[in-house]
C-alpha cells in the first residue's frame, strides 16, 4: 500500500464511483430479467498509475467477487463502498505513519544541528569548529543507533534512525533556507548530510572489510577518507600517495565498487542513495585532484 499510496488519486476515485454506479445498472437488469453484460476489470485501471502486481491482483479480485459473481450482483454496490473504504482506511494509516516519521525524524535532525551550536550561545559559528562536528557526529551516531537504557540494549520495538524521513527533512529544510537567504544554515545542513553518508558508508566498508581475504589498499584508503571530516582529505590521500600505497587509478577503481554498491543495495530513487552517492563523487574527484597532482595547493 506505501509503494503504491500516489496511484490513489483522484482519478482513481472517480473510476470507484464509476464502477459503482455500473453495478447499479447491472443489478437493475438483472432484476428485470435482462442479459447482463460483461464487465471488465480492463477499464478500471489506469495504466498511468503504475500500480504493483501484487496490489493490482488484489483490488481486482475483490471487484471481480464483488460485480461478476451471480449471488453477489445485487450487493455489488454495497461491495465496492466497502472496498473503497477499506482502501482509503489503509491510506490515512499511511499517511499518519508517515506523519509521525517526519516528526521523529525531525527531531532527531533538530538533535544533531543543535549539538554543532556553541553550548554557551546556542549559536552555531561557521565555519564549523573540529569540537562542533565532533557533537554533531557523535549526536548522529546516538540517532543512527537508536535508544539505548544504560545496559546498552535497545528501547523500543524499532530503534534506530529513519533514513529517509530523516533525510527527507533536511533536503526540505535547505530548500526553506536557502529561498530564506540563509546560507549558513544550508551550509550546517549540507554538513549534517555528510556526516549522514559518512556514518552510512562507513557501515558498508565494515561489512566488506569483514569478508576473507586480502584488503585492497585502495579501499583501506577509501574507508579512511569516507570516516574522515572532508577538511581532513586533502591529508589523507596526499599522505597515501607519498606513502606509495595507492595509485590515482585504484583510489578511483576503488570508489567505483562502492558506488555500485550503492547503486544495487539502495532503493533506487531513494535521498539515501542520492546523497551517498552524491559524497562518493566528491570522494572520488578530490582523489583525482590530489592523488594525480591536479589540485593547487
């Protein structure tokens, strides 16, 4: 039902009301002892909406027993309102779960830009000081965790963090900013962004890194970079290629595998996988620029 909540549009409803007064006509015919006409599910759905297969089968059963079956013709009125109230019950249950995952969400997005403003003002100072994105981190990683009592077990049926909604609430916010004029809070948010892909890829890089076998240099270096504050890069990855361990082309080979991990492991379409792959690319060009000697010092 959540994939599908946007196909529930007005259209839609329009063609229950259609389907509905149809089994009007065909329960009068039949009791008039007319040939009833066929009905077909064909026209009631829209190839517009795109609905799942699953869904789709659904619904269309429930119309099929509800108009086609010879005991349930007289009912099929009553069947189809029952049909389109449970499918708009089902809606508002998604809706007001979403509702609540934004605002948990933006608490906890509220969470994480508070722990980078100044303790005594309250104020954040930009650019951003080491100890601010230091509490930011730390904050986020509390959030990505989820609550915890003071044994360290987790409270509540499905603690963690929301990603989506988490970062559904921050691209939202920059856009509120940035039409506001406030560029620093873009700039605090675009930060909380990172911070966000750091923790999420930093996730995946362990799991890898748990698999048998040698490690490729390339990723060691790319697994520090991506747990790494960007002002930290431009050090890292010069200290690699002195060091002689990575190459320009294995730094960039390496960053490759990642995103297609992204690419195949995330929903497509998804700010989760817009915003880590949008990280790996800054990743990957800052790497041409120092590890192949284009970036200006």
């Amino acid at each position: 039902m959540a994939e599908n909540l946007l196909s529930f549009d007005q259209k839609f409803w329009i063609r229950v009301a259609a389907r509905a007064d149809t089994a009007d006509k065909v329960g009068e015919r039949k009791e008039r002892g007319e040939e009833r006409e066929p009905f077909f599910l064909g026209s009631f759905f829209d190839p517009k909406n795109s609905f799942s297969p699953s869904l789709s089968l659904s619904l269309s059963l429930s119309l099929s027993l509800s108009l086609n079956h010879p005991t349930h013709q007289k009912a099929g009125k009553e069947r189809l309102s029952s049909l389109a109230r449970s499918v708009m019950q089902l809606v508002e249950a998604v809706v007001q779960q979403t509702d609540r995952q934004l605002s948990s969400a933006g608490e906890s997005l509220q969470a994480v830009l508070a722990a980078g403003a100044d303790r005594k003002t309250g104020e954040w100072e930009l650019p951003l000081s080491t100890e601010a994105l230091l509490r930011m981190r730390a904050e986020l990683n509390r959030q990505y965790d989820g609550k915890r009592d003071a044994s360290g077990a987790p409270v509540g049926a499905a603690p963690g963090l929301d990603e989506e909604a988490f970062l559904s609430n921050a691209f939202s916010w920059m856009r509120k900013a940035s039409d506001d004029g406030k560029d620093g809070l873009v700039e605090i948010l675009q930060k909380a962004l990172q911070l966000y892909a750091s923790r999420a890829l930093s996730n995946s890089s362990a799991a890898s890194s748990s698999s048998p076998g040698p490690v490729d240099p390339s990723e060691e270096v790319l697994n520090g970079v991506v747990a790494a504050d960007e002002r930290e890069w431009d050090f890292l990855l010069s200290q690699a290629g002195a060091s002689g361990s990575v190459s320009a082309a294995g730094f960039a080979a390496a960053v490759r595998r990642r995103m297609e991990g992204v690419a195949l492991g995330l929903a497509s379409g998804s700010y989760a996988q817009r915003v880590q792959a949008e990280f790996l690319k800054e990743v990957e060009e800052r790497g041409e620029e120092v590890l192949s000697g284009k970036k200006k010092k």
